[in-house]
C-alpha cells in the first residue's frame, strides 16, 4: 500500500513540473546574439554629398563595390549638395536597422543634428572626406587636407618665386575641406612678403560656379599671376575662363582632388598641377572601418589617406 502511494506521488509530483513549464523542447529564454563576422547580417547606411561631382561618384563608386566585396549590404542616399536633404536622408537611413552610418557631409556644422540623431539610436557614425562640426564620430577617414593645401602654395610659390597675385577660389562654405585646404595654402603664402591673394571667392565645388567667379574676377583684374582652386571642378572652370581671355599661357592654375578631367587637362598643359586624392581608397578604407566597427573592434579614430601632387 504505501509503494502504491508514493508511485501516486511521484505521478502527481512530474505532472506539477511540467505544467510549470510553458517552453516547448529544445527552446531557450536567451536570445542567440549576432555572429561577430557574419557579414550578410551588416547594414550600412551612406550619405554621400552629391553624384554630380566626379569626385565624389568616385568615392561612393569605391564604397559600394568595397561593401559588395565583403558581403555587406549598403544604402546609399546622394544628398545633392543639399544639407536639409541630407538631414532627411540620414533620418531616413536611421529607421531602416542600419549597423553603421558613414557621412560625407555636405556641411560639417549642418551635419551635427543628424549625427545627434544617430548617437541617440546607438548608431556609429563615421565620417569620409569631410569631417562633422560635432556629435560623437567613431572615426573619421580623409585625407590630410591641411597637408594638400600647403603642397599647392608651395607648388605656386616654387614656380613664381617672390611676388606673385593669386586667385583662391574656395569649396562650399562651412565644409571641413574648405577650412583645411585653404588653411594649408595660406601657411605657406601668407609667410612670403611678395604674395599676394587678390582675390577669394567660394564658387561651392562647382565647375559652372568656378566659370563664372573667374570671369567676374577677370574683369576686375587683370594682374593675376596664379588660381588656386579647392578642388578641380572650379580649376576647370577658372581654365574655360581663362582660355576664353587668352590669357591662360600666363597663369599658373592648381586644383585638388585629381579627378580625370583634371588629370587630363594637367597632361594636355591647361592645368599645372593638382593635389590627388585617392577617392576609391576613401571609399574602401571607410568600408573597412565600418566592418571593424559592426563587429565591436576598437579602431582608429582618424584614418589618414595619403596625399601626392600631380604636375
């Protein structure tokens, strides 16, 4: 009798225990984490500046395919030279599970609120080309744009000696390169006596903006020895300018960034020189960050990218 008890006992005690229990076999309260190095699972998002600049459909024609190469998926949003618009893209980007978030700005103090944004969603930030006034950035990958600048003054300075009246036509306002690149250049000319600038005028990164300042500059001076042009679609303008007036033989023109127009018209002699930048590097060293960075590896926080000048 009591053997036949304790078996009823025993019944009664399993029966309790499992409808305590609400997991079917084989489940698990835990979540399974992400996989570090499981590639198909990274999203990044990209903001890139404009598509309407050689340069910069460079750089995200290098960011794309780097991307590709590791099996990573990426959106890319063409900000059109826009900050508004680049504001609403990054938000945009930010509500579709991204793992990282690369920003080339099209204005570094514009860029701040949407890379608030991204702090506040736990998304790292990184930047490319063009740096962000503030905000938590995770690592920046540019060039030494201070550097470049100070190559084409001496460039400028190597072929006119002593005096010389320069034309600078500066990039969009409030960005990082334009800063840094006419601060480069000014470390060197503003440190020689017979130098000059007659001239400064931003014509934003624009071929067609560069064209038109240079002819407005012509007609105010004609004492113009040299251009220096923050990038090279300016440069090229200033030479369609300066061709139309005959007067290109005279000058000394340098750019910036070695796009392959430029390249070509330092070959033909139109242009004298230009700084390169390796936009394709850019774009991969970016990609390569950001995979270290969805992974939780500690990186640097700037990536320099080196720098040559073409003449």
């Amino acid at each position: 009798m009591k053997n036949w008890l304790k078996g009823i006992g025993f019944a009664l005690l399993f029966v309790f225990l499992a409808a305590c229990s609400t997991d079917a076999p084989g489940s698990s309260d835990s979540t399974e984490p992400k996989e570090e190095g499981d590639n198909n699972d990274v999203t990044i998002g990209f903001s890139v500046s404009t598509l309407n600049n050689p340069f910069f459909v460079t750089l995200a024609n290098g960011t794309e395919a780097a991307a590709e190469e590791a099996g990573y998926k990426i959106i890319t949003s063409d900000a059109q030279d826009d900050p508004s618009k680049q504001l609403n893209d990054i938000e945009d980007l930010l509500q579709q599970d991204i793992d990282v978030l690369i920003v080339n700005p099209v204005d570094s103090d514009a860029i701040v609120s949407a890379v608030q944004s991204a702090n506040n969603s736990d998304i790292p930030v990184i930047t490319v080309d063009r740096s962000s006034g503030g905000g938590d950035i995770i690592a920046h990958i540019a060039s030494d744009n201070i550097s470049g600048g100070e190559m084409a003054g001496e460039f400028i300075k190597e072929q006119l000696g002593e005096e010389a009246n320069i034309v600078e036509l500066e990039g969009i306002p409030g960005a990082s390169a334009t800063r840094d690149r006419g601060e480069g250049f000014h470390n060197i000319i503003d440190e020689i006596e017979g130098f000059e600038v007659v001239a400064k005028q931003t014509a934003n990164f624009d071929r067609t903006e560069g064209l038109s300042v240079m002819e407005n500059i012509i007609q105010g001076s004609e004492d113009i020895d040299a251009v220096f042009a923050h990038n090279d679609e300016m440069a090229l303008g200033a030479v369609e300018a300066l061709e139309a007036e005959n007067m290109l033989d005279e000058i000394i023109v340098v750019g910036f960034d070695a796009t392959d127009d430029a390249m070509e018209a330092v070959n033909e002699g139109r242009m004298n020189a230009t700084v390169a930048q390796l936009p394709e590097l850019l774009g991969e060293k970016s990609i390569e960050v950001a995979g270290k960075v969805a992974s939780g590896e500690t990186v640097e926080e700037f990536v320099p990218v080196e720098l040559e000048l073409v003449k």
